[in-house]
C-alpha cells in the first residue's frame, strides 16, 4: 500500500533531512559559535541510517549533512555509501554544507565516489584579516588574526579547486559557496565575495545574520538585508531575477554579463531570512548528531523529539517512521514571518537550541 506523505499543521511536505553529524568544529564563526565538544550518545552510522531511511519514507527527497564540520566524522564517506540504496526509494541528491578548511583533494575525490552529488563551502571574506575575524581565529591580536586568516583563506580557495577536480561541477549547482554579511563586521566584503565567485564561476549564496542560537550576540542593527546586498552588488554588475523556487531558501538573480569570464553559472543568490522570511513553504527536518529532532532552525530548547527510543539498542524502522509522522503533523513553526510581523527592533528574542547542535 503506498504511504501519504505527512503534512504538518499548515500544509506543509517534509523534503529535506538535515542531519547534523557532529557538533565540534575547527572554527569560531562568531554567529554560530560551538561548543568544540560533542554531547554525550551520539548516533551510531546504523543508527543514522535508519533515521535517513524514515525520512525518505516521509517524503525527503534531499538529505543534507552538516555539523559542526562534517569533515570532522570519520564515518562520512561510509554514510554516503550507505545512503546510496535510497535513491531507489525517493532519495534525489545527498549535499554536504563544509567550512572547507579540511577537504583535501584526496577527501574531496572519496567524498565523489561515495555518492556525494553537491557541496556547499563557506568563506566569509577574502582578505586574511576578514577570514581571521569571522573564523574567530587568533584570539584577540588583529596581526595574528590576519595570519591564521591567511591560512584558512589558502586552505578554502584550494578547497574550491580540489571540489571541482573531483567532479562538483559549479556549472551543474554541484559547488557552491556561502557567506554570511554581518553589517559592520563583514560587509565590507560583499563586492570582494562576488568578485571572487564570478571569477572562478560559482555560485554566491549570501545569507542574512541570523538570531540563531543564544551566543552570536544578534542585533536587528547588525542585519543588512538581502535586497541591501543585491543593491550593492548590482550597482557594479546588474543583475536579472530568477526568483525562489517552491521550498527554495535562497532568492537567485543572474549577472546580465554571464557572470565573468569562464563562469558557466554567473549566479547569486540572497538567504533574506529575517528580512523576507520563507517560513510559508519550509519543508526542512533537523537532527542533531544525539538525535534530537527540530522542525525549525529557532526552534525552542528542549522543544525537539528525542529519537533514540525507537534507535536502541537496534533500530526500530516502524516506530520510528510513525514517531516522526506524528511530530511532523504537529509542526506549526513560522518563527521568522512572526519576526518579522512585530518588526525585528521590537519583537523579544526567545531562547533557541544552539545553532552548532542544529546543523544550520
């Protein structure tokens, strides 16, 4: 008999599984800013599996794996191996969000024949000074900020590269590149960011700061919106919409000159979060690497569904598929369009999970 996919309580279809594999990270990013330690009972690559298994059954099609750094887990080529009998099943694409700074050419061709089909890196800035101060690298001293940011810049622009020879092809949307704009700490990087994609044809995904977690110190004040950023770079190079698609959390626009030489993309695309929330068709799932399931990025502490009742000590597939349904019927989150309806400079902060735990 062939499942309904559940909808939850606005209408909404489960399509995307992001399963967080590890808290720790190599970096400091002041607006996510981890732990640098796991939590205790972490899920075991079995158990993981079963849990990418129930989603498909629910209706994900996409699986993202984050973290902290996945690269980081040992186990991660063998997850993608083992995920690989889903595509039978509903599973379209397994994508993997990286700082980068660990993805050797060797790493990057493994990652390949594993199955990975897309990967997304980070890079806040392009000068070492701007690297260091985003990356949290260096403690206090701006010299030695500027010089560990030398080195994490190489290690991510050399990351590109081993990306592409590997087969992440940025002209098929296989390698892309994320930045998050914090006025007045980055925003100075905007130009220089597109400038540096247009050059080595990728796509330019520039994300809003967040209130994410309880630690990155958000402002409304410190958020330059997306429309602010796509101001700002189409006064340099126009630019043409192309729109959201349906589910999408990123809004693309086009270079009217093809996106500089050699490009075969010349795509940006803006994640206004706070500014033009997309909350109406968000179809996203969290896990945390113990296993505690989120229906929304701001969602609450302790608000999650511990999954590892229906995980030990061997995974029950039934019970954990219906356990899913049933949280994911109750979902009702909309937590940035309510944001946004109370106006950000007057709207009370909640608490939220941790942003390292929730994989972003």
């Amino acid at each position: 008999m062939t499942r309904v996919p559940p909808l939850d309580r606005l209408g909404r279809p489960l399509g995307v599984l992001r399963l967080s594999l590890t808290a720790r990270c190599n970096l400091a990013c002041p607006y996510c800013l981890p732990d640098g330690v796991d939590p205790p009972g972490l899920l075991s690559s079995r158990q993981r599996l079963a849990v990418i298994e129930a989603a498909v059954a629910l209706g994900a099609g996409s699986l993202r794996l984050t973290g902290g750094e996945p690269l980081l887990h040992g186990g991660l080529e063998e997850l993608i191996a083992a995920a690989g009998p889903l595509r039978q099943r509903g599973l379209r694409e397994i994508a993997l969000t990286s700082n980068g700074v660990l993805l050797s050419a060797e790493r990057a061709r493994a990652l390949r024949a594993a199955g990975l089909d897309r990967i997304t890196l980070s890079l806040d800035g392009t000068t070492g000074a701007s690297v260091g101060r985003m990356a949290g690298a260096g403690g206090a001293d701006p010299g030695e900020r500027a010089r560990r940011g030398e080195v994490l810049l190489a290690k991510v622009l050399a990351a590109i590269e081993h990306a592409r020879a590997a087969g992440f092809d940025p002209g098929r949307g296989a390698l892309k590149l994320n930045a998050v704009i914090q006025r007045g700490a980055n925003d100075d990087q905007l130009l220089p960011l597109a400038a540096l994609a247009r050059e080595r044809g990728l796509e330019l995904r520039l994300i809003e700061f967040m209130d994410v977690g309880n630690r990155n110190g958000w402002r409304p004040q410190a958020v330059l919106s997306a429309a602010e950023m796509v101001e700002r770079i189409g006064r340099r190079w126009p630019l043409e919409p192309l729109g959201r698609g349906a589910h999408g959390t990123a809004s693309r626009w086009c270079y009217r000159d093809g996106g500089g030489a050699g490009s075969g993309s010349g795509h940006l695309a803006v994640v206004a979060s706070v500014s033009a929330p997309f909350c109406g068709d968000c179809n996203r799932l969290r896990v945390t690497a113990d296993g505690i399931a989120y229906t929304c990025l701001f969602a609450a502490p302790g608000s999650g569904l511990d999954l590892r009742p229906w995980l030990q000590p061997e995974p029950d597939p039934g019970g954990l598929r219906e356990a899913l349904a049933g949280r994911w019927r109750q979902r009702h989150d909309r937590y940035s369009e309510e944001r946004q309806e109370r106006q950000p400079q007057t709207f009370h902060r909640p608490a939220h999970a941790e942003m390292a735990y929730l994989g972003g």
